[in-house]
C-alpha cells in the first residue's frame, strides 16, 4: 500500500500500550520522535495473585495519548498507525456493544498456577505447537478462567455473541469502531492457542483450554493493512499499519533482523529475545520460541525468548511499597550512594519466577542483611537483581546458540541507568550497547507501520536511522563474577523454597 502523502510530510503514530502505562509518539520518515504524550493506568491487586487493568481505561488512555499528540498536526499527513501493547494479558467483551464483561487479566497475574499444574502431562504437546511451557503466565488459562467463572459466558461465547483478544484485538476493535477483530502473528503466539509452525489456531490446544473458536480474533500478519482508525477519533480515516507485541516491536526497533542478534528490554518485566530467521529452534535450557514477526506476505521469523516477571516492577515496589524512592529515576541516585550493596541479595521474585527457572511459585527474597544495611544497600541489591536474572537468560541463550553472545542490544526506561547498564555488563561478562532512543519498543511499530505504507522498501533501508548512545563493558573479574554468581544462585533457590 503506498502512501498519498508528500515524500517529505510523512508521519507515523506509534501506539505503545505497556503495562503501566499508555504512550503515543509521533514519529517522521527518519524515525525522530516529534511528540509524546503518556498516561499511567491503573494497576488492581484484588486479591494475592490476582492482577487485573480497566479495558476501557486503556482504551480511553491510548484515544486520550493519540489525540494529545495528533493536536495541532493535519491529521492527513499521518501515513499509518502502529501499534504495540503488553502481551498475554486478556480479555472478555460483547460483540455487538463493546463492552468487557469483566477487567482484563494481566500476564503478571497467578491465579491459575494450580490449574496449569494439573497441565504438566501435556507439556510436551503444549512446548511442540506452541514452543511455550505450560504457565499461567500466558492467556489460555487465564482466558478459561473468564468463560468459567463469569455467568453465561460460555453458552454466549458459544453463540458468537462475545469477542476475546489480547490488547492488540482490544485496541483495533474500539480504533475501527468494532469492524475488525483481528490479531497479529506475535501476539496469538503467546496466548498458547495457536500452532506456531502452521500458523494458525490449534483445535486439540482449544479444546484443552475449553475455547470456542468463533470467540477468538482472525490472525494477521505484524505489517500490513490491518484495517482504518474510524474517522471519528482523529478527524480522518487513518491507515492502521502494524500490530505486534511489545518484545518483539523491540526486537524490530532494534533492528535485531539477523540471526544471532540479540536484545534485552528493561520495562516492567525484562526480556531478552534473539532473532532466530525463519527456523523456529527449540530451546534446551527451558527458553520460548515464539514468533519475532510477519511481514506482508513474507514468511514468518521466529525468536527465542527469555522473560523476567519483575524488572522497572521492583523499582517500583521500592517507591510505592516501601517509600524509599519518590521516584523511578531516584534509585540511581540512592543506590550511588554506596559502593555495592553490602552483601545484601534481593531475589525480586515477586511474581513467581520466568525462564529459565519457571517456578511460579517461588516469591521475592532479601538476602544478608545487618545492622549496617540502608536503604542506599536495598536499592542497590534491587539494580543486581535486575541485572542477575537477565545475566542468567544471557547465559542460557548462549547456550541454546553454542556460543557465547558477545554484545547485548538494551532498550526500555531502565536502560537510561548508567549503574545498571555498568552492572549488567559486569555480571554478564560481555558488552551492553545502548542506542540513542531506548524506546525500542514504538520504534518497531512505527518502522513496521512504516513499511507497509510503503515509506521504506525493506528492513535493509532502515539501518541507517540506528545510533548507538554508549557501549558499557565489563569492569568486573572473572573470578569475582563466578563468585557473585555462586552467592546469587543460592539465593535464587531459598526464593524457590521459602516455605
């Protein structure tokens, strides 16, 4: 699809819909980012293990960003609409109103650990089709849950009167005013519904999960006319021009478009992802193959993927749960003031445990702690505990590769931290390179969004707009490394034993 516009007032809108937040940014044909606009979302914790967000807060948070961002802007020269969102968490809502029937449930959320439990015997089927292990980290179980557990809503799922998508589907489905229910390649491949070598949703996983296949969204490619925003948000019908998962909108922002390349996002959770081409490799050190993303009518490419529950989280627990910082950005500044964090370990397991452990019933821990422990020592062990479980998922994918990763691409707000950026190159032993825009993540779904109305010919086009801001390499021994690694693993264990 080429684009109307003039070649030089071509403008792209990224929709970055994340866990804590909603963001929009307006980018030009050169990837800058003219305006941002954000929102912060509410977070619910109902009950322990639950985690849920207000599907119409979103929504009216991602139209409130946009419109904040497009004001002022002839909205005839936006080329097309990107968008990327929080993956696997889900929801319920009427077909024909477009109301939820109930709050979306959060990846981060637990409460069918017990039921995924009662699923180990069919891990193997699950890891084959899907390249996922069983969890309630992804939507089938928790999409289960809603038809169970909210009145009628199997018999009307049945009857094709309600939609279930993840916030992708959401998003499309209220921009094009309810005409397109559609999903793209990367997120159905984390819902554990869908068959990623053939591509399309797996009857035997459906019925396992008890879904109706009617209820979920038809599969799309990343990059592509995926359908218009109505002219009723923006002034005018706008191009909606990809859609994909946050993790991989990073990958692609990264322009990580070559086997062996790899990169690390620092949100929320943290995620390190390297693209694999068009082979979808199974992991020996309990890592994911997912889907990096489909563009047009190219083949699919694949990923293997490491997930930390709780990254930014933790940061924010020390702000909120525990007062220390009063803000995000103050940990840098408290956990300088200290040369290291004074034998103290915190293990930030508050979600349970991702790759490469998969334990989710393993909880956050504070280990060593003396009467000479500060809060500068807490907020330090918070920053190695990031960068820890990130080194522990660097190793395993060098593993799975047969050889060692030598630089690791970081993005993410965490990234702009020169401590932890230092620290994760001192744990993990090799170079960090950090770009000059970390927001990765709208990056990708602008350059996607980008390609298919036709404003780049191809990836290759792209490398030029990529500079890198600072490259942090290794300052710690080798022995010491192995020695700090021995005290963290141990800790990892009294996590996964706590009681």
């Amino acid at each position: 699809m080429s684009s109307p516009n003039p070649p030089t007032n071509r403008r792209l809108l990224a929709i970055d819909q994340g866990t804590t937040s909603s963001r929009a940014i307006l980018f030009d044909e050169e990837c800058r980012p003219l305006r941002t606009a954000q929102r912060e979302i509410h977070q619910s914790f109902p009950t322990p293990g639950f985690v849920e967000h207000d599907a119409v807060e979103i929504w009216e948070s991602v139209l409130s960003t946009a419109r904040e961002v497009l004001e002022g802007v002839d909205p005839k020269t936006i080329t097309s609409i990107g968008i990327t969102n929080q993956r696997e968490t889900i929801l319920l809502w009427d077909r024909k109103t477009g109301q939820p029937l109930a709050p979306a449930i959060v990846w981060q959320d637990r409460r069918t650990t017990s039921e995924m439990a009662l699923l180990e015997e069919n891990s193997q089927l699950i890891r084959e089709k899907t390249g996922l292990l069983p969890d309630p980290y992804f939507s089938a179980s928790k999409l289960k849950w809603l038809l169970r557990e909210i009145p009628g809503a199997m018999q009307r799922a049945k009857a094709g009167e309600l939609a279930a998508g993840t916030i992708d589907s959401w998003l499309i489905y209220k921009l094009t005013n309810g005409r397109e229910h559609v999903t793209d390649v990367t997120n159905a491949s984390r819902t554990m519904l869908m068959n990623i070598h053939a591509g399309g949703w797996d009857e035997s996983l459906l019925a396992l999960f008890e879904v109706p296949a009617k209820l979920l969204p038809r599969i799309v490619s990343s990059s592509g006319h995926l359908g218009e925003a109505d002219v009723a948000h923006f002034g005018t019908a706008i191009p909606i021009g990809s859609a994909i998962g946050d993790q991989q909108a990073a990958l692609f922002g990264q322009l990580c478009a070559s086997p062996g390349l790899v990169k690390c996002t620092y949100g929320t959770g943290c995620f390190l992802l390297a693209f694999t081409g068009e082979e979808a490799i199974t992991s020996h050190q309990r890592l994911l193959t997912t889907i990096a993303w489909q563009i047009g009518n190219q083949a699919k490419t694949y990923a293997l993927e490491g997930s930390v529950f709780v990254g930014g989280a933790a940061i924010q627990w020390l702000r909120d749960g525990l007062g220390l910082i009063k803000s995000a950005a103050g940990i840098n500044e408290l956990a300088a003031k200290v040369p290291d964090s004074g034998g103290v370990i915190l293990v930030p397991a508050m979600a349970g445990m991702g790759a490469p452990f998969w334990d989710p019933s393993a909880r956050g821990t504070i280990h060593g702690i003396t009467r000479g422990t500060t809060s500068a020592h807490i907020a330090r062990a918070t920053l190695d505990g990031i960068a820890w479980q990130v080194a522990d998922l660097v190793q395993a994918m060098g593993k799975d590769a047969g050889r060692k990763i030598s630089t690791l691409r970081v993005d993410g707000g965490a990234a702009a931290s020169d401590l932890l950026m230092q620290t994760q190159a001192d744990v993990s032993g090799i170079d960090v390179e950090r770009p000059q825009n970390v927001e990765s993540t709208a990056l990708g779904a602008a350059m996607l969004a980008g390609l298919a109305a036709g404003v780049w010919g191809g990836v290759e086009d792209l490398a030029p707009l990529r500079t890198i801001n600072k490259t942090f390499r290794p300052e710690l021994s080798t022995p010491e490394r192995k020695a700090r690694q021995k005290m963290w693993r141990k800790a990892v264990k009294r996590s996964q034993n706590w009681v």
